[in-house]
C-alpha cells in the first residue's frame, strides 16, 4: 500500500473517520491494529519480526526504568541486551550477504577459490527505520530523557505508527509517546494543514521524482554510448529526483499525521539552498542525522576530543551513516566522500578565518551563492555512486562529465517529455526558492500570500498530479 496510490487514500479515509469516531480509550489501539493492516498489506511475512523486536525492546525498557534506580549496571546490562538484539537482527537480515560476499572477494584475492553457501533474505521492509525508533526508547530510558512506558499499546503504536514505519522519520520516544497519550480531538484545522502538505508531497513525488527518474534510467542505463553533457544532466537530474522522492514521502507521512493531531519531527529544511556542506546535513534526513549524532556521535566524544579522535568520530558517522544506506561498498563510498567534504570545509574554513578581511568577504551575497552552488556540485558529484553503485561505471561517468560535456545533452526517448520535466523542474525550484525567501509557507510555516493566491497554487498542484503525474512501484527509500 504506496502513499501514491488510491488504495492508501482510501485507508487514510477509513482510518481517520473510524479514528476520531472510536471511544478516547480504543484510539490508540485502533491506530496499532491499522499500522498493522498497513505493513502486513506490503509486506506481511515480516509481521512477526516487527512485533518480535517491539515486544523484546518494551520488555528492556521496562527493566531498565525498574532498575535504573537500583542498579545501574544491571539496567546498563539490560540497554546492551537491548541493542545487541535490535542491530543483531538488523544486520542478520540486511548486512549478512554483504559481509559474506565481501569475506569471499577477499579470500579469493588470495587465491583460495572458495564459495560459501548462504541463504538469500529478503530484506525486511522498513527494519532500518524501526529499529532504530526501538532503540532510541531504551537508550533515552537509561539517560532519564523518558519515562518507562508502561502500556504496550502506546509502545507498540509508536514503533509501528504507519506514517513511519517503511521511511521514517525516524521518531523519539520524547515527541511521541507523550503525544499518544494525550487526548485527540478532531480538528478542521489539522485537516486541512495536513492535506496541503501531503498534496505538496505527492507533486514532488509524482510529477518531478517520478518524471526525473525516467530519464536518470535511460541515461545511465546506456552511459557507455552517451555523451558527458547528457551524464551530468542525469546526475543533477537524480539529485532532484532522490530529494523530491524521500521528501515527497516525508511530506505525506507528515501531513497524514497531522490531519490526525500528531506532529512528527521535520525531516527536510530545503537542504539545496545550504552555503557548506556541514549545514546541508542540518537540512537533510534530518532524523537521521540527529539520531547518528545524539546516539553514536556524542557517546564517542564528539568534538570535546583530540583532534585526531575528533577526526575519527566525524569518519565513523559518515561511513556508518552510508552503510545504514545499505550493503555495499558503494554506499560506503558515498559516506567516506561526505566525510572528506566535511573535513575538507572545516580545515580550509579554519585557515581562510585567520585572515583578515575573511569576514567582509564571506558575507557578500555573490560569495553566499557561490558556496551554495558549490555544496550543491559536491553533493551532485557524490550521489553518482550511490545511484550507480557500480564502481567501473561510477567512476567512468564521472571522467566522461569532467572531460565530454562541451556538446548539449541529449533529449533522451522523447524531446517533449524531456522539455515538460524540465519545466516541472523549474516551477518547483521557483516554488523552493520562494519557501527559501520565507514567501511561500514550508513545513506548516505561514505564508505571505494571501489566501486566494494560497488555494489557487494547491489547485494547481492537484491539476498537476492529475495531468503529469507518473505512479512509480516504490520509494527510492523503501530500499535502505
């Protein structure tokens, strides 16, 4: 059951009459059995492990809270149990093969000529999501952020809400728990906040993702035979397309809760208009991010470290960050790239202030833009690997870009289809800029627009889904 499609408007619909009609104390319980319909609709082989890993980490978090005041070693021995369980199935299910194969690769360098038999999983849809809001609960249980939750509706609810569970955000227990157990009342106004997001959502994914990915398929599909000018219009073309796909996801999930009173954690802040790379990961999978940093991040030290360690710590989170992506070396890569931007940009932003007129010069606007397009090439430049994921032919669309891109690009199947995506394109860069600008309103902001203005923009937005929208199978996300 996609978010792009009329069969989940149709249980958002039943879910959100039956929903604000059920008794307070049945709310919640009607919400758990529909995030369960919801997954099992997708995928319901894996049910079991998704209660499994909900059941086992309530269970922890219950004995962390009954002894953390007793006992802190013992709670602590509980949080480990909790986690080791938790990343053990996540990396049985999505990292087993990955590590297999790479231990056969290299042992084959050596001339051992040995193949291991293993069986083939598949990948447990949203287990990366998830498990990572399991364990975010024991963990802020053990740090006193949260109090022991002592019903499992509300637990289970929060690890399995629907709006969540295959790409995120990725919540806390803090934002959350506290919010199912607060009485909700139907609003008009939460309804219509949350359609205009989730119409806004659908226009991201539907007429710009969807369109863009026709056209990044065809050119890398065939990159031996295209030329460099074609290659980097497909590069910067899937670099709208990843963005407007995991955001256009982000913002129906967002906007489904909201018509139904929650409010979940932005995940998104317009990250192409970021001037460095360590503010565009403020701005993007902001849940993610922050998750890495509070959870990883900060118990390794942080910057409170030597430099070296410091180093280490900031290497340890981008290359962790790229294989929570998924199980290749390519993904690693991408997070490794990252790293380097982002040790490259404090060393040579820490050299640059010294001197003296620094200050004055950065803060011209001509400068500003500049780093903006420069953090949106290196940003570009990394997501090659991780579309491509082949080394060879990642490493050879990027050759081809930096020594074949005199000519125009290609057009690709159809000139007119290409032309019309491009416009699309445009209109929506117009529309972000005018978010960016603090016009147009941008994650339940207001606007500056009158109201007439506001309603003729989602009008059109609708017009635009219904004539140039394009349904693909999936979320590039569902796949991380």
């Amino acid at each position: 059951m996609l978010f792009n499609t009329s069969e989940y408007f149709f249980f958002l619909t039943i879910v959100l009459i039956s929903y604000f009609l059920s008794p307070e104390k049945y709310k919640n319980i009607f919400l758990l059995a529909a995030s369960y319909f919801f997954y099992f609709r997708l995928k319901w082989e894996f049910g079991g492990l998704l209660l499994t890993i909900t059941i086992i980490n309530y269970i922890c978090g219950r004995k962390i809270g009954s002894l953390i005041e007793i006992s802190k070693s013992l709670a602590k021995k509980w949080l480990i149990f909790s986690i080791a369980f938790s990343l053990g199935v996540l990396a049985y299910f999505k990292y087993a093969g990955f590590f297999v194969d790479s231990a056969i690769e290299l042992l084959n360098l050596f001339g051992a000529n040995i193949s291991i038999p293993f069986l083939r999983i598949m990948l447990p849809v949203g287990i990366s999501f998830y498990t990572f809001q399991a364990i975010n609960y024991s963990i802020d249980v053990y740090r006193g952020k949260q109090t022991v939750e002592t019903k499992f509706i509300n637990y289970a609810l929060f690890v399995s809400f629907f709006p969540t569970i295959l790409s995120g955000p990725i919540e806390r227990s803090t934002n959350m728990l506290k919010q199912f157990a607060a009485k909700k009342n139907f609003s008009y106004e939460n309804l219509l906040a949350g359609a205009k997001l989730i119409i806004w959502g659908l226009f991201k994914k539907m007429v710009i993702a969807d369109r863009l990915s026709s056209y990044v398929d065809w050119a890398y599909g065939s990159s031996n035979i295209q030329s460099g000018s074609t290659l980097l219009l497909a590069s910067v073309f899937y670099t709208f397309q990843i963005y407007c796909d995991f955001s256009g996801y982000t913002d129906i999930a967002t906007g489904s809760a909201r018509m139904m009173g929650f409010n979940l954690m932005q995940n998104f802040n317009l990250p192409y208009f970021s001037d460095s790379i360590k503010k565009f990961w403020k701005k993007w999978h902001i849940s993610l991010t922050s998750w890495f940093t509070e959870y990883v991040y900060f118990p390794l030290g942080g910057n409170r470290v030597s430099k070296s360690r410091w180093i280490f710590n900031i290497a340890t989170i981008f290359l962790l960050s790229g294989l929570w992506h998924g199980a290749a070396w390519s993904f690693i890569v991408w997070g490794a790239l990252h790293a380097l931007y982002y040790l490259a940009e404090y060393y040579i932003n820490s050299g640059l202030k010294k001197i003296g007129w620094y200050a004055v010069f950065s803060s011209s606007a001509f400068v500003k833009y500049f780093r903006i397009l420069l953090c949106f090439f290196l940003v570009n430049l990394a997501w090659i690997p991780f579309r491509v994921t082949d080394f060879g032919q990642a490493f050879y669309i990027v050759r081809k870009i930096f020594t074949d891109s005199s000519g125009m690009p290609s057009v690709g199947g159809s000139s007119a289809i290409t032309l019309l995506t491009v416009l699309l394109l445009f209109f929506f860069i117009f529309v972000e800029i005018l978010q960016y600008k603090g016009y147009a309103s941008h994650y339940f902001s207001e606007s500056k627009f009158p109201v007439w203005v506001r309603t003729l923009f989602y009008a059109l937005l609708v017009i635009f889904v219904a004539l140039f929208g394009v349904t693909s199978s999936q979320f590039v996300y569902f796949q991380f």
